[in-house]
C-alpha cells in the first residue's frame, strides 16, 4: 500500500466537512421552521395584551 498523500488527506477532509454541514443545513429547516401566516389564536392575543401593558 503506498502512503496518503497530503492533497488526497486535504480533499477527503474537505469532502466530511462538506457532507457534514450540508446535513446540519438540511436538517435545521426542521428545528427552525418558518413560522405560520395564520392569525394569532385569540388566547395568544390576550397574553400579548396583558404582557405588554
């Protein structure tokens, strides 16, 4: 077996790396979704109004 060269050592860091973040970035669409358009429901309303009075 010949030895690992520094050039091929340095693309299969580059390479985990890259599949690596590319799966946290996949992945934290689902922890921080985008929130919903729809109306408040009237109970969040009400602690909106006190807490803010």
């Amino acid at each position: 077996m010949k030895p690992i060269e520094t050039q091929e050592r340095v693309g299969a860091v580059a390479m985990a790396l890259g599949i690596t973040f590319s799966i946290v970035w996949a992945l934290s669409s689902y922890a921080y979704a985008k929130p919903t358009e729809t109306e408040l429901p009237p109970a969040a309303k009400l602690v909106a109004v006190k807490s803010c009075s």
